[in-house]
C-alpha cells in the first residue's frame, strides 16, 4: 500500500463488561496511532484500562462479559473489530503478536519450549517439522539463550523467570510480527534481569524495524524505550505526546502528579508528593466532568461539569484537561449511546 | 521516658545464617541446606532506618524473618537492646515480640479476611495488656485515624478497602503495641507508584512520631534510597556492602551494587549513561558459586576471586565492601 497511514490506528475505542446485569466501560473512546518501527508506551496506574485496551486489540477479551462496544482498530487499514476468530487467529502471532507480563502463567507448562516455538511456526508457514525446529533453536539463540539445543527439549519450570521471559519473546517474534504488544513485560522480573530484557527488545526491534505497544506502569522503563507515550487514567486518554515533552514538559496534572511521586535516586527529599485517593473503580466513575477532579490538585467548579476534550496544546502533544481548552465553554460533551 | 542508658545500637547482628534442609530420597533424608542468609553482620542504630535491598532470592526476607525470630536461625547471634534473643523461648519471647514488630508485602494475605478491622488492630493490644475494651477502642480508633484511615474503619472488613489502605491496616497494628523496632518487608511492592508514595510518607512521619527504627526490606533500590539512613546490599544470602545512602548511591564500590544502580531505569529519557549489563542469573543458593558469591557475573572477576570467599571489611569511614578488589 502506499498510503501513507499509521501501521495501527486506534480510533474512539470503547471497551467494557457486563457485571451484574450492567455494562461498564473500562476503556472510553481511546484514539491514538502506532507507526511503523514506533514504540509507544502506555502508562497509568493498575486500573485505568490499559490492559484491557491491549486486549481489545488482540481481541483477547473474556467472552462470557467482555466486548468492544464501539470504534475502530484499524491494522494496515483492516478493522480487527470486524473480523472473525477464524480470521483473528491468522493476524495474531503473525502480524500482532504479544508478550505478557507472567511468563510463568503464559507459557504452558506440560509442554516443551520446542513444542511451543514449533507451534507457532508451523501455524504459520509451510515449513516441515526439521525445519521449523532449526529455526526455534536460531530463534532462542537471538533471544540470548546459548545452550538453545537443549532448552528445547525442557519444561518452563526448569527456566528461570528471566529465561522465561526471553522464550516469550522468542515466540513472540518467531514469525516477524509487524507489531509487538508487550503487556508489562518485565514487572515480574528483577532489575538486573530486566535491564538485559529491555536492552533485547531494543535490539530486536531495532532489527527486525518492528513497531512496539508497551504497556507498563513503570515511567522509569517509559523514558528508557518509548519514542511515544500515551498517558491514560480511568479508560480515558489524558496525555500524549513524544517521550521528550512527557517527561520534561508534561502537561496534564494526572502526568505531572505521577512523575512527581516517583522517589528519585539523585535528590533526597523529606517528603514524596503523593496523589490523593485512587483510581475510581468501574461502578464509580464519574458520568459526568473530568474523571481525575477528585484527586486532581488544580481542580476547577467546572471540572465537574465539563468533559474536557483531548486537544492539541503543540503538535503531536495532546492533553485532556480544562486548563489547557481554549473554548472552554462551548466544548461540547461527547455524545453517549 | 524512663528508659535506661543503653548502647546506641538497638540491634545486632552477628553472623547470622540462616539454612534450610533440603529432603529428599529415601525417609526424605536431609540431602542438602538452601543457604537463604549465609553469614551476615550488621547493626541498628537507635532511631535509624536501615535498608536491605537485593534481588529475589538473595535472602532478604529471610534475614527479617530470622531477625524477628519468626525462623530459628541456623547460627549467629541477634542481640535486641544488648540482650541475646538468638535462642529465647517461651514467655521471654513473647515479651520480645512487643517490642519487635512486623509489616508485611502482601496486604491481600496478610489481613485476616474474616475479621473486623478494629480486632485485627485491637488483637495485639488485648494480647498484651490487661486494659478495658472501652480503652482498647479508643486507642484503635487514634491509631486508624493515624495512619489515615476513617474512624468507620473499625467496622469493616478488609476487602472493603484498596491496597493501600489495606497496608495502613497493617502499619496500625505494627504500631499498637508501640514497638521499638518494624521490620518492613517490602511494604510498597504491590502498590501502584501514587499510592506508593502515600505509604512511604505515612512510615517516615510515623517514624519520627512514635521514635521507630526501621528495618526496611526491598527490592527497589530508589524506594530503598528514600527510605534509609543506611543501606545493605544483599546479593545470594551475603551482605555485599553497607553505607551511608548517599554514599552508596555516589560512591558504590562492590561490583555487585555498581551494576544494580546502573540498571534502574531512569525516568528521564534524556539520561543516557552507560548501563552495566550483568550476564545470566542469579545461581542458586543451594549451590552457591566457591569464592565470591558474585564472581562467575561479576565483570571484574579476577583468578582469585574463585578460590577466597571476601569478607566485609570497613574501607572507607561507614563504608564496608566484601571484595576482593579493596583488600
């Protein structure tokens, strides 16, 4: 194709679950771009929808209460939301694939690591099994595992997490995915280990020009690999913007907030700025208004009525909030079903 | 206060170590020791947070367990306020534990489900001292209101509250007996960072409130840092190097802690220092590496580092390294 479009494009996405008899949206009309060779990193505390987002574009979402409600998730300019499971299995693993944050729990544990690298490839190519087998051992071998003609032949429990972790990725990028979503790959892992995790995934992607959606609360692994961020709160995105600006120029109180809580390893400080209260649950989410205003430091009255808009402050930086709206109050609601 | 003179320090630790069988064969016969805490030396000082950080697996959970004598140490001596509780049992350790408690990670597994929240805080109390329920609750009630949580609190149950609240439960009933020492076993390690931060604040302001010492036991060296007036670095049940934490993060000398500080990432994608990538894994403790327990990662590993096992050794004033490399 050549249109020159982003290679994943997410537009006003709605997600949610039916608990109780009620849908809720645990992501609200979430919009922004993925390009080609990007890393965009999403960040946000535990509940404010990035995972589920992550899901939705896999559609990985529990089928029982789980669906996408409204928007658009366009790949290479084919809405994912519109295609079939028969048809979804044969993008995932070779055009989207994923990486999750237990490696325990994702790898199956009666199964040799062969078995599973072999899987995908075989799934996806005509390859014979002699073949195939020889790439899974070239492929733990990219991956930083040396004695790979053995470790096929073992069980995950005999890996340790850091090698575990390595397998996924090397069953992630078996079959040279356009787009990798890491769902907080290295929260379980160690430091030392995760700084050998991170260093090969900006390797790999680097390599391969493989474009990367990493989800992660830790703004410390944000500022060592994204090129783009996008802050999201509550199912909603508040910020976004190129890593440069987030970190050294961030805009939105809830990104401010969050950066300023961390404790930093160069100053010494009595005190840790704190961000009052936590994210509101599902069942509590304001209907009306900002969804940060009750923890929100430079709250307005209006901030309760208003639903701020995300809006271009500069080019390519966009916030949700009051403070920066122009038409403050002329900015319309957005029109719910 | 009509406290005695003692020494500064509150706690010491000496050689402490810290085994456990490993069974197996036939009559499940002790085939092996993992060594969690494998010698360590340090000590307390009255009114100071010291900090234990280390990977998972370097035994840092264990040493605060043993040091609370929750374990029965293998060997090595703990002495609380000049006293050896190494070995006490029976009544002497009960009084012993009034003085010494404990905050654990897990604020979901810590807090029994079934129970109120004012008898989880009021339980130690009732335990201890003879005192009337009226007292009791309205000590529990300015101890909730302390660490931030509502008066009403008293009447709920744990899964009415978030993670962080969960683990102002915890610090409640840390504090009720008053102790002198808390030992923190990752307390924030579950927590989202904002959340984080609120708990941090809440243990220093406490600290200073009701003159604690600190045992502060984590993973992450930043909070680590924070939190401490000193810190030990654990690495495969060895104490590596203790400092100052200023002085740790300026001045690292121990290969070991070079390489942990290096690998945090920063948050500021400007920061483009050059990162220490160490190679492989830890091994296991059941196994542990002869010589230097860091020398088959350690990037400046010498021939003899393999053959004698460092001891920490005082290098520079506060500053003590077990390595080879300051011998």
């Amino acid at each position: 194709m050549s249109k020159n479009h982003a290679l994943l494009e997410i537009k006003d996405l709605h997600t949610g679950f039916d608990i109780g008899g009620e849908f809720h949206h645990a992501v609200k009309g979430v919009s922004f771009d993925v390009n080609p060779k990007e890393v965009v990193c999403v960040v946000g505390e535990s509940g404010c929808g990035k995972s589920v987002m992550s899901l939705s574009v896999m559609k990985l979402l529990p089928k029982h209460n789980g669906k996408i409600d409204k928007g658009e998730i366009l790949f290479n300019g084919k809405n994912l939301a519109d295609l079939s499971e028969k048809e979804m299995n044969r993008v995932r693993g070779k055009d989207i694939s994923m990486i999750f944050q237990e490696p325990m729990t994702a790898l199956n544990p009666v199964l040799t690591i062969g078995f599973q690298l072999d899987e995908v490839l075989l799934n996806h190519s005509k390859a014979s099994k002699e073949q195939v087998r020889k790439k899974s051992i070239q492929l733990l071998k990219d991956v930083g595992i040396s004695r790979s003609e053995q470790v096929v032949h073992e069980y995950p429990h005999q890996l340790s997490g850091g090698m575990r972790q390595r397998v996924m990725i090397a069953i992630a990028i078996a079959c040279e995915p356009a787009l990798l979503i890491a769902d907080e790959p290295t929260t379980a892992l160690d430091v030392t280990v995760q700084a050998q995790i991170l260093e090969l995934m900006k390797k790999i992607q680097d390599d391969k020009g493989m474009a990367v959606l990493m989800i992660t609360h830790d703004l410390g692994v944000v500022a060592e690999m994204a090129d783009k961020v996008v802050v999201m709160y509550a199912g909603q995105v508040v910020e976004q913007s190129d890593v440069d600006r987030i970190f050294h120029d961030p805009k939105h109180p809830y990104t401010r907030a969050l950066l300023d809580s961390i404790p930093k390893m160069e100053e010494r400080v009595d005190e840790l700025n704190t961000i009052k209260g936590i994210v509101p649950s599902l069942k509590n989410m304001p209907q009306q208004g900002c969804r940060f205003v009750d923890r929100c430091p430079s709250a307005m009255p209006e901030c309760k009525q208003i639903d701020p808009q995300l809006g271009e402050t500069n080019k390519g930086h966009a916030v949700r909030c009051l403070l920066y709206e122009t038409s403050q109050p002329g900015a319309k609601t957005e029109v719910r079903s | 206060m009509t406290q005695k003179q003692k020494s500064e320090h509150l706690l010491q630790i000496k050689d402490l170590k810290k085994y456990y069988p490993v069974r197996g064969g036939f009559f499940r016969r002790k085939i092996g020791d993992v060594k969690a805490v494998d010698n360590i030396s340090f000590e307390l000082k009255r009114g100071e947070t010291f900090g234990l950080v280390g990977e998972s697996g370097c035994g840092k959970s264990t040493a605060g367990r043993t040091i609370t004598r929750l374990f029965k140490p293998t060997s090595g001596k703990i002495f609380f306020e000049g006293q050896d509780i190494t070995n006490i049992y029976g009544s002497r350790l009960r009084n012993m534990r009034k003085d010494i408690q404990m905050v654990f990670q897990d604020p979901y597994a810590s807090l029994n489900p079934k129970m109120m929240v004012g008898s989880i805080v009021s339980e130690p109390i009732i335990n201890y001292r003879k005192v009337s329920e009226k007292a009791v609750r309205d000590e529990v009630m300015d101890l909730l209101t302390k660490v931030g949580l509502p008066e009403d609190a008293y009447f709920k149950y744990p899964h009415e509250f978030s993670g962080g609240q969960r683990q102002r439960i915890g610090i409640a009933r840390a504090l009720a007996l008053k102790p002198k020492l808390i030992v923190a076993d990752e307390p924030v390690s579950a927590l989202d960072v904002s959340v984080q931060s609120q708990v941090l604040n809440l243990l220093k302001s406490l600290q200073k409130e009701f003159d604690l010492t600190l045992l502060f036991i984590a993973h992450d060296l930043s909070v680590v840092k924070h939190m401490s007036d000193r810190i030990g670095v654990m690495y495969l049940g060895n104490l590596v190097e203790v400092a100052d934490g200023e002085d740790l993060y300026r001045n690292p000398m121990h290969p070991y802690t070079k390489a942990l500080i290096s690998a945090i990432p920063m948050p500021d994608p400007r920061n483009k220092s050059k990162r220490i990538i160490l190679k492989g894994d830890v091994p296991s403790p059941q196994n542990p590496p002869v010589g230097c327990p860091f020398h088959p990662r350690c990037p400046e590993a010498m021939p003899q580092c393999s053959e004698s096992k460092p001891q920490l050794k005082e290098v520079n004033r506060e500053h003590r390294v077990s390595c080879l490399l300051y011998d």
